[in-house]
C-alpha cells in the first residue's frame, strides 16, 4: 500500500499485532541508525567510547522510538528536536538537514551537535507528506573554546565554552551549505575530525529516512501515523500502571555537588518526589542558584536525568519514548543550578549535575520503596581532555608539522549495590552509558601512554551487597606540552549506601612530574574542577569513586568476602575493618 492509498486511521484501530510489528520496527531503525553512526564515525570518541544516541521522532516531533544508548543524550534530544522544528516551521523539505548544539535551545552542552532530518512520504511529489523526524546527537571531541577538548573546568560563561550554534540549515535539498560547514570547521581544533564525524550524523539519519519510507510502503502514511500515536499511548498506560504502584505522597532527598571549581562549595540539589495515582511530579526547589563555574544544568538535562530515574525505579522493558514521559512533570527554579538562565556556564552541568540529580530522585524513591533502588553510583563521570600539537611525524614523514589533537574521555567507576546483587566494577553509570577508550586505540590516535589501568580494592562501599569498585586509569603525556583539564566529583562527598550499606570511596586525581620516577604512592592532588598545563614526560592518575554498599555489612555471605579477597578486590584489612573476616 502505497502513502497515498490509506484511509484515515485512528490510534485506537491499530491491532495488536501491528502496533507490535511497528513499535519493534521502530526500534530497529534507531538501532540500525546508531550502528552506521558508529561504524562510519571518524573519532575515537564516537568509534570506540560510542558517545552519541539515535532516535526517530514522530510529524510533531515526539519521539518514538530511541536506540539504547546514552541516557543523557536521550532524554534531552526532544528538547532540540523540538527548537529546529520551531526554527523552520513550514520550511522543512526533502533532504534538509538541522543542526544544532546550543544549550538554551534544546541542547545539553556545545560539545553535543544534534542533527535533525525530516522525513517525508513520496518525496519526489509536488506535496510531500511529513512522516517522521531521525535525529541523532554525538559529541565531538572539540567544538573550540579555551581548552582543548571543549570541556573546560574553568569556564565562567558559555562563550568559553566553544562555538554555539542555534538551529541552522546543515544540509538544504540534499546538498551541504559549504558556507556554513565552513565557519564550523574554521572554529574547531581538529576540522578534519569533526567534518568525518558530521557527515557519519547525517549518514545515520540518511539510514532511517530509507526506513521509515520502507515503512509507508508497508502500511501507508496514515496507519503509520497511527501506529505512532499507538506506540506512545501504550507506554503512556504502562507508565501509568507502575506509577500507581507506588505509595501516594511526597518523597524528599537532597545531596550535594562538592564545588564549581570557583570556591563555591557544597552545593546542594534537592527534591521532592510527590506520587499521587498514576502520576508523578517532581519538585528541585531548595536547589542552590545558579553557580559561577560550569556546572548549571539546562532544563533539558535535569529533565533527561529525572525521566532516566523513574525509569529505573518502574518496569525497564516499557518502550522509552514520549507517551511514557506524559505522567512525569518537572518542576525546577528558574535561574537554579538545574535550570540557569545565560549566559551560565554548562558544560558539566550534562556531565556532573546531571549525575547528581539521577541520585538524589532515585534517593528520593529509596525513602519509600529501597528494594527498587541501588546505592549510589560513583555519581560523576570523571572527565579528562588533554590537547595540544601531536609531535609525532606523519607517515614517516620527517618534515611534517604537528597537528593539533583533542583527547576527550569519561572514567568508569563503581556500580551501587542493591537488593541481591552487588554492584558492577569499573562500569560507566547511570547519564553516561559509553565506552573506554580502549589502550591500545588511545596510544595510536594520540601522543599519550598508558601506565596503568587498573580496579581499586576496596574502594566499593561494604554492604550484604557490596558497591562496585572505582577504577585507576594512569596517563603520560609524551613529548609535548600539553593542556590538561579535569571536571569531575565525588572527591569530597562519598557516594551514599542505601539499607544500612556503606559509602563507596572517593575520587582523586593525582599529577606526577616525571614518568621516569613514577612513584604510585606520592605526587600532587589536584582540584577536582582545574586546568593544568603538563610537561613532556607528566603523569596524570585518574582514581575514580567506588559505590555504595547496600544492606548491612554484617549479612554479607562469607563466601563472598572470601572471593572477593582472592580477586584482589578485597585486601585483608578491609575484609577484618568491613565484615569481621580474618584471612589465614
């Protein structure tokens, strides 16, 4: 059947069978979209760590169906959809393209590009008919700003930040606006980086607009339309039955971030999570104002975090997409740490608040109904860029000219224990659901070393289910001066156990002036909000959180603790202090 033979439809005709085809099909084209994007991807950071997300929206640009990739990314992405959408109402046509990062238009932080495709039935006619949005959001390695990398921990403003980018026509009638790409390119570090990694985005979305159009072909634009409608109610009810699950009234947490890299500290963000029926509202005043560092977290990213939380405390095989975020409304103080006015500075806010926010809702839930729960998480995401001018030669070409790189990562941590099970070692969590860049990748696409990488012992909270544990990443900088800048948290507050369960250990982060007398035990600590410029031959030892324990140490299986010390996860003195066990 083609677009033009299907009847009007009504969400409420579609059968089961073909609501379940459809939604699964959706899925896929997401999915598959993520895949192209990946594997066409030309930086390590979309190649190997697989920062970026995919999602296919529906003609009002409601999402549908998401690829399940970063947690941050999608909740935040109908917030951009929604702004190109608005951007060019009525003056969208086959083979455009949107693009945009900016943070107070649907972004999260400038580093996030988000590409936005229409999709359209029967393109080649005189009167295409909108189907569908693809959109897909990456983030690159450097956007400019002040320090390689574009996650600069001493940012004030977002001018500082990188390059700022409203909704703009990328790509017009399938062909690229050169002029455009242009001043892109002319802003940013690496150019050839980010052209490769854009033009992976639009081959991504170019995936699902061949999709979905094999979709109108089966069911006709009508009955995909409804179908769409039908997938988002049928979350919508899902949702709503869990939530009534849940007691009526009004769960409160608060916890705190430990500073803006300004001299602000202890920055509390509170909630309270009021349940009543089927829906949920929560409230973050109480929440501290607005801060100087670069820590504030636009709506779309305390939104992001709020819809990920309640996720994780409801049934997780609900499909994500707009219809199960109809019963959660959100409330945050304007010109507040989770929802700043500009020009505020941003960009940890998508990596560090939005971490912090996920902990205190899910705390909140934890007060009423903790056998939902894990402990918290390491609750940052321990972000590291290091740049400067690559002095190695070029295909062995002596005479060649260093060019300038970006390196640009997130450190896994520990996973909070919960009821059964304890928590995962060395894993990203909650807002950040990437990759490592792998050594072997990091050692050939950058002039750094790996020395050390390893789990921490004993760094998990100690709980009948313990926390998982931290991790130790150790780097050198080689032959060059580089720029180092560090953004990350949980160096001053531990991540809380939950049921009688332990803190896991905090992060640290340690700066070493010579690898050749790399000392594991001495070198200077440093802020865990700071830039650094490093000398040839500099280490830099990233030490992340472990997580919190759940349950009461004394309950823990003695089988446990045993495997856990013959692992090495466990030394003798902790298994002695934590759970009363004295290793022969």
């Amino acid at each position: 059947m083609s677009a033009g033979d299907s009847p009007n439809v009504d969400a409420a005709e579609i059968d089961p069978v073909t609501l379940e085809v459809v939604r699964n099909g959706c899925v896929a084209v997401a999915e598959e979209m993520n895949a192209n994007l990946v594997r066409t991807g030309y930086s390590p950071n979309i190649k190997e760590r697989r920062d970026c997300s995919c999602a296919l929206f529906d003609a009002d640009g409601e999402m549908v169906s998401q690829a399940e990739n970063m947690p941050v990314h999608l909740g935040a992405m109908p917030f951009s959809v929604a702004a190109a959408v608005d951007a060019f109402k009525g003056d969208l046509h086959p083979g455009d393209a949107v693009l945009l990062n900016d943070p107070f238009r649907g972004g999260a932080h400038l580093p996030d590009l988000t590409l936005v495709s229409p999709v359209f039935a029967d393109p080649e006619s005189d009167d295409p008919r909108l189907v569908a949005y693809a959109a897909n959001r990456a983030h690159h390695a450097d956007i400019g700003g002040s320090t390689a990398g574009s996650v600069a921990a001493d940012s004030t403003e977002i001018y500082q930040e990188g390059l700022r980018i409203p909704p703009v026509k990328l790509i017009e009638r399938g062909e690229i606006d050169d002029d455009v790409f242009g001043m892109i390119l002319a802003n940013v570090r690496t150019p050839d980086e980010r052209r490769g990694d854009v033009r992976a985005q639009e081959a991504a979305n170019e995936t699902a607009r061949e999709r979905v159009h094999g979709m109108v072909e089966e069911y006709g634009a009508d009955t995909l339309e409804a179908a769409f409608a039908a997938v988002k109610d049928y979350s919508e009810r899902r949702m709503r039955s869990e939530i009534e699950n849940f007691p009526d009234g009004t769960y409160e947490f608060a916890d705190v971030l430990d500073d803006d890299g300004r001299g602000n500290e202890d920055l509390p963000i509170e909630v309270a999570v009021t349940v009543d029926g089927d829906e949920v509202g929560v409230d973050f005043a109480g929440t501290a104002s607005q801060t100087e560092g670069p820590i504030n977290a636009v709506l779309a990213v305390t939104s992001s975090a709020t819809y990920y939380a309640v996720r994780c405390v409801t049934d997780p095989e609900i499909p994500p997409n707009h219809g199960c975020y109809r019963p959660i409304s959100i409330d945050a103080p304007e010109r507040s740490l989770v929802n700043p006015e500009p020009p505020a500075a941003v960009v940890g806010g998508n990596l560090e608040t939005s971490q912090r926010v996920t902990d205190v809702v899910l705390g909140a839930f934890a007060t009423e109904t903790p056998e939902r729960v894990l402990a918290a998480c390491q609750g940052t995401m321990n972000n590291v860029t290091f740049g400067g001018t690559d002095p190695r030669e070029e295909d062995g070409d002596a005479d060649s000219e260093g060019e300038p790189y970006a390196f640009y990562e997130t450190q896994a941590g520990g996973f909070g224990g919960r009821a059964g099970k304890d928590g995962m070692d060395g894993v990203h969590v909650h807002m950040s659901n990437t990759m490592n860049t792998p050594v072997e990748v990091l050692e050939t696409a950058y002039p750094l070393r790996v020395l050390r990488y390893a789990l921490r012992p004993d760094s998990g909270g100690a709980g009948e289910f313990r926390g998982g544990l931290g991790l130790r990443r150790d780097i050198e900088v080689r032959d060059h001066t580089a720029r180092f800048s560090l953004l990350a948290d949980r160096h001053q507050h531990a991540p809380y156990g939950l049921d009688g369960g332990d803190p896991g250990e905090r992060g640290a982060v340690y700066l070493y002036d010579d690898a050749e007398e790399y000392d594991a035990d001495e070198g200077e600590k440093l802020p865990q909000k700071s830039v650094h410029d490093l000398a040839p031959g500099s280490v830099v030892s990233i030490r992340t959180p472990g997580a919190g324990g759940y349950g009461d140490p004394a309950n823990r299986d003695l089988a446990a603790v045993e495997l856990d010390l013959r692992l090495g996860k466990l030394t003798p003195a902790a298994a002695r202090e934590r759970y009363g066990v004295d290793p022969e």
